[in-house]
C-alpha cells in the first residue's frame, strides 16, 4: 500500500507548472528543428534536384531522432522519475506491448519496421494495396502515397507489410519504363525494332546511362497474325514516367507511320463535310 501511494505521489509531483513549461518548451525547440530541418532540406531539393530522393529520405530519420531525444531528455532531466514510478511505467509499457494486436499499435509498429529495414522509401514508386503511386510521406502509422490522378493516397502500414510491395525504381531516381506496339505480321520486323530504338533515344526523356532494349514476340489475336514488339527504357526522373511513355509512343507512331507499316487516312476537312 505504501509502495502504491509513493508511485501516486510520484505522478502528482510530475504534474507541476515548472515541468510542464520545461516540457512544453523543449516540445517548440523540436517543432523548430524539425521545421528548419524540413525548410533546408526543400533548399536542398531545390539546389540539387539530382539528389531529391536523397533529401526526401533524411526527413523521416531526422523526426525519429528529434522525438527520441524530446522523450529521453523530458524522462531523465525533467521528470527525474522515482524508481516506482519506472516500474510502474515499465508495466504501462507491458500491457501496450500485448495490445499490438490493436490496428493503431500494430500500425505504429509496422511504420518503425518500415523505417528500420524499408521494403520502400520516400520518394519510390510503389504499389501498396491496389494503388501505384510515388510514396511522398511515412508517418508512424501510414504512408502517403501520390498517385498519376493528383489523387493523394493513406495506406496503413500494417495493411503494407502484410502483402506484397512492388517496388518500381527501389531508391534510383531513375526507372523501367516498359511500352508494347503491335504490328502485321507482315511487315519488315528488324525495321521496325531498329525505328522503336532510334524513337526511343531521341527522347528527352530518356536515361542514356542505361541499356534500351527492344524485344521481339508473336501472337494470334482478332483473326490475324500479329508482331509484339516491346521496348524496355529507362526514364530520367520517377515523375516523367506517364510522360515518358507518351513521348515514346508519339515518336513511334509517327515512325512506324513515315514507314507505312500502319494504314494512313487523310483528315477530313470540315470542307468536304459541307
């Protein structure tokens, strides 16, 4: 009984105006780090884009440190806790530990694991339940995703290590992209790999550092034959990807066009339609 009403006590000293505004002000000085963190890592974005995914990344660590320290420091020098009360607190921590199976804990849990060994970081092109998007923010509990719609997407972190991640560029600030032409079968096929390489290259959009590579491949569909070509390239920032696609498309189209491999129709003029 003596033990409780120590522990009690304990608790009732903590809770006094001078401890309260030491923590309240250590609470403002990690608000301002964060925020000023926040601010020269944009700067940094700004100055060196090459390394974007780089300063994206270094928030969320620097935010767990900051929170780390907050936490220890108010524990040891402003509440000074009597031992009871570490007991009692250690307890607390017991029973949270055995209510993880609750979805809030088990997400914050996952989001440390996230954070610790990362099957995905900020700035990576993913798919986490069902949506594909770039992964703009990781809290404790969820991930942002921001998808090619503008769309802004919350996936659970406990819902994210419990299926599959596809991962598209894994940390590169480049990525795969992969866009497929069908042809009659019937056309000059080494022509056409050789017209999607050169339209591929002379995309602005195209990482030269790596291979462009164009695969060749037959099918049967609506009652004919039919040449698959695909061509695998890779585009020098994850954001370009749509426009990168379109962009090889484009160019093409046009080529395959110039080469009559595809049936060209004049435009009809709103003349000849009066």
């Amino acid at each position: 009984m003596d033990d409780s009403r120590k522990a009690l006590q304990a608790i009732l000293d903590i809770i006094s105006f001078e401890k309260l505004f030491a923590f309240a002000l250590v609470c403002i000085i990690a608000w301002f780090v964060l925020f000023l963190a926040q601010f020269l890592l944009s700067q940094l974005t700004k100055t060196l884009p090459k390394y974007r995914l780089l300063w994206s990344r270094l928030y969320p660590f620097i935010r767990l440190i900051t929170w780390a320290i907050v936490i220890i420091y108010t524990i040891v020098e402003i509440i000074d806790p009597h031992e009871n009360l570490v007991l009692a607190v250690i307890g607390s921590i017991g029973i949270v530990l055995g209510l993880a199976t609750q979805e809030p804990a088990k997400n914050m849990i996952a989001g440390l694991i996230i954070m610790i060994t990362p099957p995905y970081r900020v700035g990576d092109m993913v798919t986490l339940a069902g949506h594909y998007g770039e992964v703009i923010k990781l809290d404790w509990s969820v991930t942002w995703l921001r998808t090619f719609d503008d769309n802004t997407v919350m996936v659970p972190n406990a819902e994210a290590l419990k299926t599959a991640v596809s991962n598209a560029n894994s940390g590169a600030l480049d990525e795969m992209v992969v866009v497929n032409f069908c042809l009659p079968v019937d056309v000059d096929h080494q022509q056409a790999m050789a017209l999607v390489k050169e339209a591929t290259q002379c995309s602005p959009y195209t990482f030269l550092d790596k291979p462009i590579t164009v695969n060749i491949a037959t099918d049967y569909e609506f009652g004919q034959h039919l040449i698959k070509l695909t061509v695998k390239a890779y585009v020098m920032d994850i954001r370009l990807e749509r426009k990168f696609a379109s962009d090889i498309n484009f160019r093409v189209i046009n080529a395959f066009k110039h080469a009559q491999f595809y049936p060209v129709t004049k435009s009809v003029t709103s003349e000849s339609i009066n």
